[in-house]
C-alpha cells in the first residue's frame, strides 16, 4: 500500500479539489489518502477559539460564518444541487461544531484548541470523499481520531505506537475499498478526545500511517516542484533537488529550512520507506525522492533564517569562558527552551544566535546575574551547505556580516538585516 498526503493548498479551492481527484485517479492503489485543512482554515479556526475561549461569542461565531462560506464556496463548485445526500456527513461535522459553540469553554486553552481546530481537517476530508466518491474513486472516510492514538497532550500530542498500528491494521484493510481518505494533523486519546499534533503536523500523520501500515512509499504532495536547494521566495534561481538522504534531510530542516516537518522522517527512515516530494501543479515531474542511501547533494543549498538575535555573554567576574561558564550557559538555555542556532566561543566571549520570538526576556534576566549580556538585533542567519567560495561571495558580498563560521560542509554567516 502506499499513502499520499495533500496539504492545505492543493485543497484551497473546487479547482485545486478537482486536481487532486485527477492525481488520485491516475495513482496505484492500494492507498490511504491524508488531507489537511482547506487553504488557510487552521489559521481562521486559531483566530474563532481566540474568541470563543475569551467568551467573545460574537467574535466566534462571524469567524465561524466565514469558515462556513468559505467551505460552501468550494463545496458549489464541486457538486450539483442533486449529491445532497453526499454531503450529509459534512452539514453534521458543520452542525456539531456550531453546537460546540454554544457551550461555555472549559478552562483548559489547549483542550479546547484541539476540539474546535480540528474541525478544519474534518470538514475538508469530508469533502474530499464525498467528491471523490462523486467522481466514481470509490473510497471510505476514515475518522482518524479512532485509530491514531496518542496521550493527552493537547496540541503536541505524542503517539501510541502500539496501539495505532494495531488499530490502522484493523481498519485499512483494502477489501471493499481499496482507496481510504482520513485527516492529517489530528489524533484521539484512549478515552477518543481528540489531540493534534503540532502545526503543520499533517505530514507527520502520513509517516505515522506509513510507519504503521510498512507502506510502499510515502507522497507529498506540494505546490513547488520538490524540495529546492533555497527558498524562491529570497533566491529566485532556486534549483530542485532530485534526492535526498533521511540524513541529509534532517539536517537541511535543523538548519531551518522549511523542506518537510521534522518529526517526518524519523518512521520512514526506521521502516527504509521512501518519501516523494512531488508537485501537484504538475503531477508528472519526478519530484525529490528522501532515502536512505543518496548521492551528495551536488549544488550549494542556501537556507535564510530571518528574526534571529545575536547574544554575546562575557562573565561578569572576568573569568574565562570555561567548561563551568559554558555548563551553566547551556543550562539556563535548555531551562528557558531557547533553541540555539549558532554558536561561537571564544576565550572572553560566548555569543549565539536565537530566534527573535522565543522566550528571551526571562532567560536574558537569569543570564544578567553572571553575564554580561550584549546583543545585536535583527540579523540574520544565512547557512550555505556545500558551498564553494565562488558562492559566498555572490551571496555575501553586499551584506554587512557580524559574524561567521565555516566548517568543512556549511559557510555560516551572521548578516545585519536587510
Ligand atoms: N492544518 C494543519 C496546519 O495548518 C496541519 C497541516 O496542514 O499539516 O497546521
Ligand atoms: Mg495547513
């Protein structure tokens, strides 16, 4: 069997539902199908539980109007006045959740995020059946909060292995149907509260899936031809990259690139199951293929961190950096979960780069007992990986580097911002 992920943007629209039953129609089965929310609806349904949690009723429910339109917009292009019995399943996930809304909130926020965002992949894999179905891909919905066990932890929910692949076994069975559509991104607890996974979660999903079910391989369907060696968005020269190893790929997303959420690779890579990264604008090109064994990436790959703050701590005491400085740095670092994304020494001096957003404001008070803190705001964090000096000078020239460092495989520079 094999299983095929489609996130938000290949189902943003009716056009973008009717590519995807083409894709669908044109691959082997036996398969289970993984959706995401529609477009940006985990975005909108963030915003209604805002509202809905701060008892802001109102708020929720012209949140929840949009949502609705925006559903019913796709939901017309797709299907004629005659398929209302199709969508029947969908007006109940719409009614249920209209009905959430009009208890009072518990006084847990993650709890209750979970319960209302989920709705998101619920409503968009009801649609994606009931078309596909209408299209003659004959296939059966799959509640993935029955099978995808996890534990309570809401919005990170951590996943029974056991249990789900006992459970998947049960249920993707590939007798009557040979074709499945379930969620991305959610999960259930033993007593079937649902969870989710974290943002962006919904390709963790088809690793578990394929984890659990020893798939041929794993798609993901994406709306760029494959993983690129840059972003287009900053380097519009951006290459594709045919293949990758689970390795290699791993470290391109510590590095922050934003390739393929990174708790992916981690199933496939234990079970040797190939993960495609394919286009779903144009589903004949090859794509980028992530395995075990893979030739060296054979051009430079550019990877641009934005919002990063420079920290540079001496002791207050004059001391060196020494093993009990760095020791306790390192400490009140991993105490405040303030992930390092570059790190330096020197005999004075220990300086990082961080993310901007992340909880800095108390590690900074707890760093000032012993340091001396000093920090450049606003840089950036450029990683070239392969790199050749031909390249760094294009991509460095004009930029005011702080800081550097450079290794045998990556060229690392602190920039100021542009
Ligand atoms: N819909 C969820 C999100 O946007 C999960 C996903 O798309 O992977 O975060
Ligand atoms: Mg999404």
């Amino acid at each position: 069997m094999q299983v095929s992920k489609f996130g938000g943007a290949s189902v943003k629209d009716a056009n973008a539902v009717k590519n995807l039953s083409k894709i669908v129609e044109s691959m082997d089965k036996p398969q289970v199908i993984v959706v995401s929310a529609m477009g940006k609806t985990t975005n909108a349904l963030e915003e209604l539980v805002k509202d809905y949690f701060q008892g802001n009723i109102k708020g929720a429910e012209s949140r929840l109007k949009t949502i609705k339109d925006f559903h019913d917009t796709i939901i017309s292009g797709l299907f004629d006045d005659s398929d209302t019995s199709l969508l029947i399943p969908y007006n109940a996930c719409i009614k249920s959740l209209e009905d959430r809304l009009k208890h009072q909130p518990s006084m847990h926020f993650d709890y209750e995020y979970d319960q209302l965002v989920s709705f998101g992949e619920l409503l968009s894999t009801q649609i994606v059946s009931a078309f596909l179905n209408s299209q003659g891909l004959k296939n059966k919905w799959v509640d993935v909060r029955q099978v995808l066990k996890t534990d309570d932890l809401y919005r990170d929910a951590n996943v029974n292995w056991e249990l789900t692949a006992q459970l998947m076994g049960e249920t993707f069975v590939f007798d009557e149907y040979q074709l499945y559509v379930t969620q991305g991104f959610l999960g259930g607890t033993l007593s079937n509260i649902c969870t989710t996974l974290g943002r962006e979660g919904s390709d963790y999903t088809a690793a578990i899936i394929g984890n659990v079910m020893n798939a041929e391989k794993v798609t993901v369907w994406k709306d760029v031809p494959g993983i690129l060696n840059a972003d287009p968005r900053i380097f519009p020269d951006a290459e594709k990259i045919d293949s990758l190893s689970y390795a290699e790929t791993i470290e391109l997303a510590y590095y922050g690139a934003q390739v393929i959420h990174p708790k992916t690779l981690k199933p496939l890579q234990n079970k040797q199951i190939p993960l495609y990264v394919k286009s779903f604008v144009d589903m004949n090109l090859p794509g980028t293929v992530i395995r075990q064994e893979s030739q060296r990436i054979p051009i430079p790959v550019f990877i641009l961190k934005k919002d990063q703050l420079l920290l540079t701590l001496s002791p207050l005491d004059f001391s060196f950096i020494t093993e009990d400085n760095l020791s306790n740095i390192l400490g009140l670092f991993s105490q405040h979960h303030v992930r390092i994304n570059l790190l330096q020494t020197s005999a004075l001096n220990f300086t990082v780069c961080v993310d901007r957003k992340e909880h800095l404001q108390s590690l900074m008070e707890g760093l000032k007992d012993f340091y001396n803190v000093r920090y450049n705001d606003q840089v950036e964090l450029l990683t070239i990986r392969y790199y050749t000096q031909q390249v760094i000078d294009e991509k460095v020239k004009n930029r005011v580097v702080i800081d550097s460092q450079v290794t045998r495989k990556n060229a690392r520079f602190v920039l100021q911002g542009s």
